[in-house]
C-alpha cells in the first residue's frame, strides 16, 4: 500500500509571519509569494477578514516537525 499523502503543515523555511503562506505554497507546489500576494488582495478587499483568517490558519494548521 502507498502512503504518499501530503499533509498541510505550516513551513519553517518560508515563513513571514507565521508560516502558513508558504506552507500553502509548498502543499500546491506554487511559490509562496504568490500565495502571499493573494492574501494581501483578499485581505484589502475583504476589509480586513483575511488577516482573521490568517491568524485562524495559523492556530488550526499544525507546523511542520522534521
């Protein structure tokens, strides 16, 4: 049987603030500046919901043990 699943983890070496930006990146495999630059437009438009849920994400998505 193949365990080859990915888990969504918060990353340790692309991290701004908290990380969870670039562990999106590395879990859909797309640099996490673009995923950066998504957040920021949501967040602008959303007024301000997106920074909520960053900080929602950063409490739920566990961070990544090597």
């Amino acid at each position: 049987m193949n365990n080859d699943y990915r888990k969504l983890t918060r990353s340790r070496e692309n991290r701004t603030i908290c990380g969870v930006c670039g562990g999106l990146g590395e879990y859909l495999n797309i640099d996490p500046t673009v995923i950066r630059i998504i957040w920021v437009i949501f967040s602008l438009a959303g007024c301000g919901t997106g920074v909520l849920l960053y900080f929602i994400a950063a409490a739920l998505i566990p961070e990544k043990m090597d």
